[in-house]
C-alpha cells in the first residue's frame, strides 16, 4: 500500500531519506528463486513528528507467514539478553504476581524469563510455526495480528493486565493507532507498556541502512515514540538505550505521570539528508571492498544481510552464507541462488577462505569466538561493513 502522508501523525511534510529500489522481502526464504518477489523500499521521514516510516507497506501476511524463518531462540547472545531484561523486572522482592502480556512473543525467549521472574505471563504472535514452537515450551501463546480486534478476545479471555509489552515488534504494525488502542483496551488502571523498539537515533550514528526492510514499517527516535503515546494519554516514565540490534531504545509508558526528561537531541531533515549521502558512499565502498578481495561467502543471514548483498550487489561473488537458525539451513537468501548453510556445517570443514563476510557484524564477536575455536590453526579476516569498512 502507497502511503502519502505520516502514519503516526498525518502530516504530508515529508521527505525522502533513502530510496533502496527494488528488493525482496527479507524474511521470505525459500528453498528455490521466487520470481516476481519484489517491492519498493524507500524511506520517508517525517518533519512534524520525525519518525521514519517504509512508503510503501507490503500486506502483513506476506511477511508473518507460517514458514516465517526467525526464531529468537536460535542466537545465544538474544537468548542471555531477553534472561537479562527478566532479571531487571524480577518480582521475586515481592508477594504481588503481576499478569503481562507479550505481543510478538517468536518461539517464548522473553516469556520464558519472565514466567521465572514471577510473572503470570501470556503471549501472543502472528506466525503460526513461532507460536507453535513456543506452545511447545509450555508457554499460553494466542496467534494472530495484534490490533483492537484481537485485544478484545484477548480481554474476554484472561481479563486485564499489569503490563503489556513487546520489544522489535511496535515498528513492525503500519495501524499503529490500532495496536495502541488494543494496548489501552488490556492495560489496568495504572498498568505499564513495555516498548523496546531499534533506535532511529542509533542507526543514525551507526549509519545502519543495513536495517532498512520492508518488515520494519517505523524507525523511532524517543521523541517520535513519546509524541505518538502521548496522544492516547501515556507519558514516558523511565527509558534508556540497549545494545539490541546495534542500538535499541527500551521505554516505559504509563498514563497520569508526568513525562520523565529526555537527554537525546532531536535529528532534523538536514541531519536525514546528509545520512542519505553518507549511504551512498558507503554502498560503493562496500562493494568495491568485496570484489577486490577474495571474498567468496558470508556469515549472517538474517534481514540484514539480504539488504546488504542486495543494495551492493555482490551475489554473484557469494558462494554461500553461513547462518545458526535451523529455519533458513538449506534455503536461499531471498533474490538470489546463494545457498544458506548450517553452522555444523561450516564448521565441519577442515578449513575456509581466510577472508569473511561479516553480513551479521553486530555479531562480530560471536562469530569470531566460533570461528577462533574451530579453526584454531588457521587466521580468519573478517569484513564488517558498517558504520564503515573494517578488516578485522
């Protein structure tokens, strides 16, 4: 769907920030090339309210389907954050056991934490093989899209909650007025909303054009968040920045408080015009780097990496991309012929080309700890592309 106006704000004030072309959805992975299978991608930014939003939306369906291949429980460094981000709200220095609701749970990494944390936790998600996988961990988790409608049965079902939460999920609904009225409609009186979203302000600074995908409908600042819940009565009671995703903002919204101060400044137009030139010189750059070495596969397959190899073009020096979760072994990066591998598989081999491709690089060390430990005899350089090109 073409948007011409702000979704959070309705002003037509706009202005383009990026204009990637033509791309694939990034998490539609298949085991074959899928024709046809591609969308506008540009983003607009907004000068009344400054959130960054996708112009043209693709139908949820498409994105959230039942083959949809991300599960959080796949990376170890998510599965000790959301462990991390349970103990911060532990209940155990209390008698109280409060009920919260998770939208966008994936396969139950955040509720599990939770449900140990003294929370009477439930979930809910729009893919069906998440939600599956996280009912087989014993988790309460309802499936669909999260909006009004769904907050109505939810209501009907398990009455009102303590605290609604939901984190990498809020940018994703384009109806944002309708998630928070679904939000308003479950919270108690004095309730909280848990909002974790990646901050526009750190891919700014980080210049992570790399998170561009047609799945991330909104990129927030802390301003834009507190204008848009501020409408609807929420004021921003606590918030601080994560290391999710190369930067998140972690936020918490209740109504009838006064709005907590705000340390970060605002970016305007001009600072969004000269991050757009800043990306064309950094696709360039990144594409001449790969095509001079001998780079021949990646590590990382997630939406970020069907961006990069895509927005640089530089498939065809790709043999294949090693990637952790089990949903995308086997399959191909959406667009191209480049086959995903496991990491058994990779790290079966008695050795790799010396240069890599660091598609995941906020996983850097990760993958280097990994790759140092399999590969103890043998030097192993890897390429991260942003903020800027490194070898490392």
């Amino acid at each position: 769907m073409k948007e011409g106006s702000c979704r959070v704000c309705g002003s037509q004030r706009l202005f383009e920030v990026l204009d990637l072309g033509l791309m694939p959805l990034a998490g539609r992975f298949s085991k074959e090339r899928l024709k046809n299978e591609l969308y506008p991608l540009v983003i607009d930014g907004c000068r009344r309210c400054g959130v960054l939003q996708v112009r043209e939306t693709v139908d949820r369906s498409l994105l959230f389907n039942p083959q949809y291949c991300y599960r959080s429980s796949t990376i170890p460094w998510l599965v000790r954050y959301f462990e991390e981000y349970a103990e911060e709200k532990s209940l155990s220095s209390t008698k109280t056991r409060k009920r919260l609701l998770e939208i966008g749970c994936n396969d139950g990494i955040f509720l599990s934490p939770l449900r140990r944390a003294g929370y009477d936790a439930v979930g809910i998600d729009a893919s069906e093989n998440v939600a599956l996988a996280a009912r087989s961990r014993g988790l309460r988790v309802h499936l669909g899209f999260f909006g009004r409608e769904k907050a109505e049965e939810l209501l009907n079902c398990h009455g009102r909650f303590d605290v609604v939460a939901c984190s990498n999920v809020f940018a994703h609904n384009p109806a944002v007025g309708d998630f928070a009225e679904g939000v308003d409609l479950l919270l108690k009186a004095g309730g909280e909303f848990w909002v974790e979203v990646h901050s526009a302000q750190a891919l700014y600074e980080g210049l992570q054009w790399d998170c561009f995908y047609h799945e991330h409908c909104f990129y927030w600042t802390i301003h834009a968040l507190c204008f848009f819940w501020e409408r609807y009565g929420y004021r921003l009671k606590s918030y601080r920045t994560t290391s999710m995703h190369g930067g998140s903002i972690r936020a918490v919204f209740s109504k009838g408080r006064k709005r907590t101060s705000i340390s970060h400044k605002r970016l305007s137009s001009d600072d969004w015009l000269e991050f757009r030139k800043r990306c064309l010189r950094s696709r360039e750059l990144i594409r001449s780097t790969i095509r001079q070495l001998p780079v021949d596969y990646a590590y990382g397959a997630a939406g970020r990496a069907v961006v990069l190899i895509h927005w640089t073009g530089v498939a065809d020096r790709l043999k294949f991309v090693v990637d952790g979760s089990p949903l995308r072994f086997g399959k191909l990066i959406p667009g191209t012929m480049v086959p995903i591998i496991s990491e058994r598989e990779f790290f079966g081999r008695k050795r790799q080309n010396g240069w890599c491709f660091v598609t995941a690089h906020n996983y850097l060390a990760d993958i280097r700890k990994k790759a140092e430990r399999h590969f103890p005899s043998q030097s192993i350089r890897f390429i991260t592309p942003l903020p800027d090109v490194r070898i490392q």
